[in-house]
C-alpha cells in the first residue's frame, strides 16, 4: 500500500527533523494526526541523513503552535477551524534521542556523534532496521521481544556479551520478571553460553510452576531433563509439588564462618560487637566454634566471657540470635563428606546447570542470604583458583558461571555489600569467570556502587520514583529513558538498555509458551503441564 511519504513496502514516514540537539534529543515534527495518535514513547525510530542512518527511540511527544493566540482563537472556532490550523499553526513533535548511526557501505552501527540535518526524514524502524542494530538469532543471539507495535519483529540479545558482565531484571511485583528471567536462563543454557547456579527462592525456575492465574509454567528441568539438576532445602516440600529432584541439601554449623554471620547481621539483629565476637569464637573453638558456643548454658556463658575478654551481656545476646539457626530443618551437627557445597560444585565442573529450591525456606530471608552467600563464597573461592591456575599453566579457563539471586538487595545494600561475596562479584565483573544475574523489585535498595557495575539491565514497570532513579544510574541519557520507563504497561513490556544490548529498546517481552518449549528443543511440546488450556498473554506474564 502507498501512502504519503512512503514507498510500496518501504519504511512508514512520520515526519521529518526540525530541531533539536545531540545531548537532548531531535525535534521531529510529525506529519499527520494519525502519526500523532500512533508514535509512542518508546518507539524504535530511523532518521536518513544526507550519508548517514540515525537510530533511536521516542522520549517524548509535544503538542505545539507558532502562535501563542492560537488556543483561545479556536476555544469558541468549532471543529471546522480545528481542522484548519492542524498541522499548519497548531502541531506535533516527538523528541527522538540518537543512540547509533551507520554510514551507508560502512561497518556495523557505531555511537551517535552527529546529527542528521534539519528537514531529514524520520521514518518507523523497519523489520531490517531491527536485525541491522540488534542481530538475528543465531549461535549467539537468543529472541528476547519485540519492538513495540511491531510484533513481527524480533530484537535478539547477545548472550556472549550478556554474560561477561553482571546484568539485573527489575520490576514491580507482578510485572513478569520471573518469566523474563526463565527466558534468560533458558537461554544461557541452550546456547552454552555459560553455566547457571540458580538459588530458587520461590521455586519457580526448576521445576514446573503455577503462576497467579493458575498457567502452569515448565521449569529449566522439564525443559532440558539431565543437563539441570535441581537441590532442595526442603525435600518434603519437592515431593508434595511432584517436582523431581537431585540432591537434598544439608548444611553443617561446621561450614558456618563468621563471615557468613556478618551478612545475617541486619536480620538477626547481631550488633556489630556481636560480629566481632563471631570471630573470637572462631580463634577459640575452630572449625566447630557455632556448635560448641551454642552448646553452652547460659550460665557458662559468663565464666566464657571472662576468659575471652568478652562482655557477658554481648554473648548473651548473640546466643539468643544464633540459636535460631538450630530451627532450620536443613542445618545438621557436622557436613557429611558429600557436603551439599561440594555436590554443588561438582555438578557445575560437569557442565551440569544447579537450581536451587528453597522450598517452605523461601520466605525465610534469614535461611536465604544463609545458604545462597555460604555456597557463593565457597564456589567463588574454587573459581578463582582454578581461574588462576588455568592462566599460569596455559589451559583452558574455566565455564563462565552465571548465579541468579532474587531479592538481591538483601545481599547488595549499603550497609553489607561490601561484607558479601555477592558485592565482590559484581565489583570484579568477569576477573574469575562468575558474574551475578540479580532480580529485584527494590533497585534503590541495592548499594549505587554495585548498581552501576551491572552491565545490562532489563526494566519492567517500577511505581516508585527512588527504584526508577537507582535503575538508570549511570546510563547515558538517563533523564530522557526515565519518561520512557515511567510509560511502561504493567506486565510483559520493558526497557532494555546496557552491555550487551548496541541501544536501548522498549520491548513486547516474548511468551513463556509452547512455542517457546519448541524452540528450546523440548520434545512433545502439547499443553503446559497441569492445564489443557491455551494459556493468555496475562497467564503467562501474571
């Protein structure tokens, strides 16, 4: 079809530049009233300079006129009138950031430095536009959305530069992030882009899970059977939702450091004489320090205190905070010789993807920073070193590692990001081959440091201005990207911006559906399990 300012099968014009700036963005004066009520903050846009291709996204949508006596000339005019001065005194425009140019025979997009003339013609990304900037899947790429109104379209994410770097899904609860992190996963996975330690919160990422509307949504052990194992902390739990799994996780009060008590700090309420005193214990007792001090009566705590130097009032208290530990079902006397970090980690040297589950754990904050930082630590420890054995031998490095966290501001807030091996990673990047994917719903509580060593950040609708100010630290053109983040729908849209992406880009996030089982290469991909129903956009994205 032919329209104006568009060629049969060509790219769609909505306008052409008529102002503006590198560092605020191009005014583009938009030619119609059905451009107007179509273009989108959002929406993926190429300008066609004299040599060069612009591309970016709408910031911004203005409603304007070269008179300022036009809106009371036509307050009594009627619609004859109104249709007569539109588009001629009265007008629109749509802010446009440049994000990437590429010259016409030249190499791929590079970062925007110019502009492109006044009067260039801005036009609709086009489906080629889109594979210019963002590729085509392949051994590398994986199908992560759409560009908004083009659901034909496929924005694709470089896993091999997702990977090098840590990289953050945030969302409001509600607003699909679990899902979206399924596909990352999934991806990783499929495309051996590195290994996956998932420590499963809620447990909805080994095995089949059932979202708010009741869609049962298959885990990354149904999809990829032998190549995940899944552990559990509650094996009661497991067998009571059918989920079939690998190994029962024990840990023993011989593997609990002082460490580990200084990230459990804030929700045991442990004093900071309290942590100190941790390691006292340690140089007193060794290795099985927790278990002898809570062996301790509390009468023998004073004579204890006396010949440590300690106050009596401070043991006192952090024995009634430890002693919670002995609650959890998980935590035995001693580690067994196939302790649960070691299983851990020999699954992972045989290319074998972890997920684990913490069943009725999960809503314990206490349990969760507990296990996930004292399995982190210890795995971080073994990768570093055989990290740095491999370079001083000449071998082969080892499988970058991927460790998603949930509520990862629990680990990487101000006051204990520096006390966790979670704050180190991040920091480190890539240095020993592991890097963090950390979902959250409250970015503002991460540490600003740490947050602005995410490499890629996939945002789904935030309702809270400190999260919208804390997730775009640091990105280039952050004020601009903040009106797009604050246009989001609440479920299955986001904005993906950083490392691993050429640009940022609003997208129509995939389906976690049948389809994409197929394209996973799960054999027999009928109905989800536990539904014989074609699952809706809001069943897979609730």
């Amino acid at each position: 079809m032919t329209t104006n300012g568009t060629e049969p099968d060509g790219p769609v014009r909505i306008g052409a530049v008529v102002g503006g700036s590198l560092s605020r963005g191009l005014d583009v004066r938009l030619e119609s009233a059905q451009a107007v009520e179509d273009v989108k903050v959002g929406t993926f846009v190429t300008v066609q300079g004299k040599f060069n291709r612009f591309f970016g996204i709408v910031t911004d949508l203005l409603l304007d006129s070269s008179d300022p006596r036009m809106a009371s000339a036509i307050a009594g005019g009627g619609p004859a009138l109104a249709e007569a001065l539109s588009g001629t005194t009265a007008y629109s425009t749509a802010s446009v950031t440049p994000m990437l140019t590429m010259q016409a025979g030249g190499e791929g997009p590079q970062p925007a430095r110019s502009m492109p003339p006044h009067f260039a013609n801005a036009y609709r990304a086009s489906n080629d536009d889109v594979a210019a900037v963002f590729g085509s899947e392949d051994a590398r790429h994986i199908w992560i959305g759409s560009p908004l109104d083009m659901e034909d379209t496929r924005v694709c994410l470089n896993l091999e530069e997702f990977v090098k770097r840590s990289n953050g899904v945030f969302g409001k609860s509600g607003s699909g992030k679990s899902f979206l992190t399924r596909i990352l996963l999934a991806g990783i996975l499929q495309r051996g882009a590195a290994i996956n330690l998932v420590f499963d919160m809620h447990s909805e990422y080994g095995w089949q899970s059932t979202s708010e509307s009741g869609y049962a949504a298959k885990g990354l052990k149904q999809l990829f059977g032998s190549r995940v194992s899944v552990f559990t902390l509650d094996p009661a739990s497991s067998r009571r939702r059918g989920a079939s799994t690998d190994y029962d996780v024990v840990i023993g009060f011989d593997e609990i450091e002082p460490d580990d008590i200084a990230v459990l700090a804030s929700t045991l309420h442990v004093t900071d004489l309290g942590v100190q005193s941790c390691y006292t214990l340690e140089r007193r007792f060794g290795r099985n320090w927790l278990l002898e001090f809570l062996g301790h009566s509390q009468e023998d705590l004073a004579s204890l205190a006396d010949s440590m130097g300690e106050n009596a009032g401070t043991l006192g208290a952090l024995r009634r905070r430890l002693s919670q530990l002995q609650r959890f079902g998980f935590m035995s006397e001693r580690s067994t010789g196939g302790s649960a970090v070691r299983q851990v980690l020999e699954h992972l040297q045989d290319n074998r993807h972890v997920v684990l589950e913490f069943g009725g754990f999960g809503d314990n904050i206490t349990a969760y920073l507990l296990v996930a930082n004292l399995i982190t630590r210890r795995i971080h420890t073994e990768y570093r070193e055989r990290t740095e054995a491999a370079l001083a031998e000449g071998r082969p490095q080892p499988t970058p590692l991927v460790i998603t966290i949930e509520e990862a501001h629990r680990f990487l807030d101000p006051g204990v990001a520096g006390q966790t091996i979670f704050g180190t990673i991040a920091r480190e990047m890539r240095k020993y081959r592991v890097t963090l994917l950390v979902v959250d719903q409250r970015p503002s509580g991460i540490d600003g440091e740490v947050l602005s060593q995410v490499g890629t950040r996939i945002v789904c609708q935030l309702d809270n201005d400190r999260d919208v100010d804390a997730v775009l630290t640091g990105a280039p053109g952050a004020r601009e990207l903040r009106t797009v983040l604050s246009r989001l729908e609440s479920q299955q849209q986001s904005l993906m911006f950083g490392h691993a992406l050429p640009m940022p880009v609003v997208v129509r996030t995939r389906a976690y559906d049948e389809a994409f089982y197929a394209d996973m290469g799960v054999p027999g991909h009928g109905a989800a399990l536990g539904t014989a129903s074609t699952p809706s956009r809001s069943d897979l994205f609730g």
